[in-house]
C-alpha cells in the first residue's frame, strides 16, 4: 500500500489505525472526564455552564495535558534517561509557583512514605561504587 509516497504493508496500517483509535479513546475519556468535573464544580458553587463552555475547557485541558506530557518527556531525555520520573514533573511546573510547591510537597511525602530499608540500600551502594571507583585508579606518571 502506498501512503504519502511511502509502501506500508497492510500490518503496519492496521497498527496505526489501532493507535489512533487508542488515541481518541484516551482523548474522549479525558474530555468527558474534565466534563463531568467542569459540571460537578459548577453544580457546588451554584451555577450553570453552557455545553459549548465545557467542551472548550476539556479541548484546552487535553492539549494542555498534552504539551505538559512532552515537556516531562524531554526533561528526561535531557537528563539522559528514557523514563520520567517526580523531578521531571515538578520541573514543568517552574511558571506556577502555587503548583510547583505543591508538587515539591506531594513529591516529599512520597518520599517520606518510601520503605527505609529502600531508601539506605541505595545511598549504601552509591558509597561503595564511589569507593571501588577510587581504589582503581592508577596514577600514571610520565618522566621527561
């Protein structure tokens, strides 16, 4: 089959097509999801908000989502790992202090709720790899 002047074979269209379709379904459960809370916050402060209004803000949340995604992405990718982790995220929020802070919290407590044991096995072992690193040095020396 030829797409965009490129041959893709029928297995690798149908996987592009699941992806996408995995793709809307991700997009369509998030946009009713931010739906339903744009709903429920209304209905506790006692006001009404028009269906147009709604979809708007569950369209700019997704994207939103989305470009905060790539952005945690390609902090990790800077700092030369391929798995996001809590730094990453609480960096892409460096523009919103309130929200920044609260991660750094979030990100603490989750840190403090860490098993010990954990937490000491693998400062121990950083000790012992800059120990053994140091030990095989070999000084080399050169006579002129």
């Amino acid at each position: 089959m030829d797409v965009g002047g490129e041959d893709i074979s029928d297995l690798q269209v149908d996987q592009i097509v699941e992806e996408d379709s995995m793709d809307d379904l991700i997009r369509d459960r998030f946009r009713l999801s931010a739906i339903s809370i744009a709903e429920a916050e209304a209905k506790k402060n006692g006001m009404e908000i028009g269906g147009p209004v709604v979809a708007c803000v569950a369209d700019l949340a997704f994207k939103y989502a989305e470009n905060v995604a790539k952005d945690v992405e390609l902090f990790a990718h800077h700092a030369g790992r391929k798995v996001v982790n809590m730094d990453d995220v609480v960096l892409s929020a460096h523009r919103n202090d309130n929200l920044a802070a609260s991660l750094r919290s979030l990100c603490n407590e989750l840190k403090a709720k860490e098993p010990q044991s954990d937490r000491k096995r693998k400062k121990a072992s950083a000790k012992k790899e800059d120990k053994a690193s140091s030990s095989n040095a070999v000084r080399i020396t050169t006579d002129l």
